[in-house]
C-alpha cells in the first residue's frame, strides 16, 4: 500500500479526520459530501478492520489519505479513539486545525466549514463543539426508503435534537478522545451554534437493520465493549425491539426546517 507522508514543512488551515469499518452505504455519502468542501489530499481516513479493497475502490475515486489500523477485537472503541488521538497531534503538527467526524456524520456550517475555520482561528477557544440532529425515517407513516443518489434531507421529513452529538469536532489543540468522541462537553463548552452535525444513522430503517446484523454476524467483541455496554444500539438482535427503538425516538422529534434541507 501506499505510504502517505504526514509531515510535511508548512502548515496548512485545516483538514477532516474519519475512521471506517465497512460503511457502504455511509462511506460515499461522506466522501461525495465531504470532498467538495476538502481538497483530497486533506482527508485522511483510518480504515479499521475493513474487507479486502473496500477503501481501495473508493480511493481511486476520491483520492484520499488513508491509514490501515486493525485491531484484535471489532468496534474496539477504546483502540481506535487512542489512535485517532496519535493521528490528530500529527495532523495538528502539519494543520491549524483538524475537523473530526465519523462516517455517518455531515457537518455543516451556513459559511462553508472552511470560512468557519477562519472565524475559529480568531476565537480563544482551542475547541469548538457543534449543535446535533439525527433525522429519523419515519416507519410509522410509510415513508419510502432512501435513495442515496438523491438529497438526503428532501426524502424526510423528521430529526431531533440530540445533546449527545453536541460533540467536539474543531480541534486547534491535541485532546485526548474517549466513549467514540462524545466527550468533553464540560471541559470544553464553547458551541457555535451555527455549526452542525446530521448523524445520518437513522436515516433509513433497513439499512440501519442490515448493518446491525452484519455487526452481529461478525461478532469478535472486545469484553470491556460488552461489559460497558459500549455501542449497544448497534447489536439489538430481536426485530421488535429494534422497532421499539426506531418509534421510541420518533416522538422526539420535530419537522426539518425547510432551509436546512439543502445541506446534504
């Protein structure tokens, strides 16, 4: 594989950090999102216990860094958070600024994340946390499946405001991550509140089951994953419960704005 060089003599404004375990469905959202805001040579990747060429066929188009990092155990949150930290202090040497955001996470800022940037720099804060929202397909009233190919938005019409994706995802300073980036909130409590995150998760409901049976099928969990019950939305086995869970998270939620539908 390629070896990609992280240092490099000048310092660039910013850059986007992710990591990937086999998101097919998410992981061209992302990148058709994300590299018309980012030059290719600033979004790095960490593929972590992907399939053979799964990251290769989409480099090819894309044209990103990327970084093979696999671990004993899959979903090894503690792992991968721990090697997302020793990526952004090397990033952080090379960038002013690291924009970090998993692979079913579209940010958005009204200026363009780039000119948001530059705001950042002028701000004290070393740290920027954001405002998040899941938008949620709605089971309950039929809605139609989604068509990746086709704004994401337009095809819902439901998201809630979810304090937990309240995360910090402009970096000027190394931190150290922990429970899969969702820290922080008191350390650092500055949000822009312009500054958005769509978790994209469950977006639609059949994708959502598919990927959490894969999940199970693979199995290989770290013990400290199971015992903390880390990621267990992801491995709700029975049918009903997992429907419980989409309609459970249906009443909180409220109409997407209008305005907002043109961000992906």
């Amino acid at each position: 594989m390629e070896r990609v060089n992280l240092y490099k003599p000048m310092k660039k404004s910013c850059c986007l950090l992710t990591y990937v375990h086999d998101e097919h469905f998410f992981f061209p959202i992302f990148l058709k999102y994300y590299t018309k805001i980012f030059n290719p040579e600033d979004i790095f990747v960490v593929e972590n216990n992907c399939e053979n060429s799964f990251i290769y066929n989409y480099r090819k188009k894309f044209l990103f860094n990327n970084f093979v990092f696999n671990t004993k155990f899959n979903h090894d949150f503690t792992a991968i958070n721990q090697e997302l930290t020793r990526l952004m202090r090397i990033l952080l040497d090379q960038y002013y600024s690291v924009y970090l955001a998993e692979c079913d996470e579209i940010l958005y800022h009204p200026n363009g994340l780039i000119q948001a940037a530059k705001k950042y720099f002028k701000w004290p804060q070393k740290v920027i946390r954001c405002l998040g929202y899941e938008p949620i397909h709605d089971i309950q009233n039929n809605e139609s499946a989604l068509n990746p190919d086709l704004p994401l938005l337009k095809q819902r019409k439901l998201w809630w405001d979810n304090n937990y994706f309240r995360k910090p995802v402009f970096i000027k300073e190394p931190i150290d991550y922990w429970n899969s980036m969702h820290n922080f909130d008191e350390t650092y409590p500055t949000i822009d509140t312009q500054l958005m995150l769509i978790h994209l998760k469950m977006i639609d409901y059949d994708v959502l089951y598919a990927r959490n049976q894969k999940t199970l099928l693979e199995g290989n969990f770290h013990p400290e994953t199971l015992t903390l019950k880390k990621g267990w939305q992801n491995r709700i086995e029975k049918k009903e419960q997992f429907v419980s869970f989409f309609t459970e998270n249906i009443c909180k939620c409220v109409q997407i704005p209008e305005k907002y539908k043109i961000i992906c």
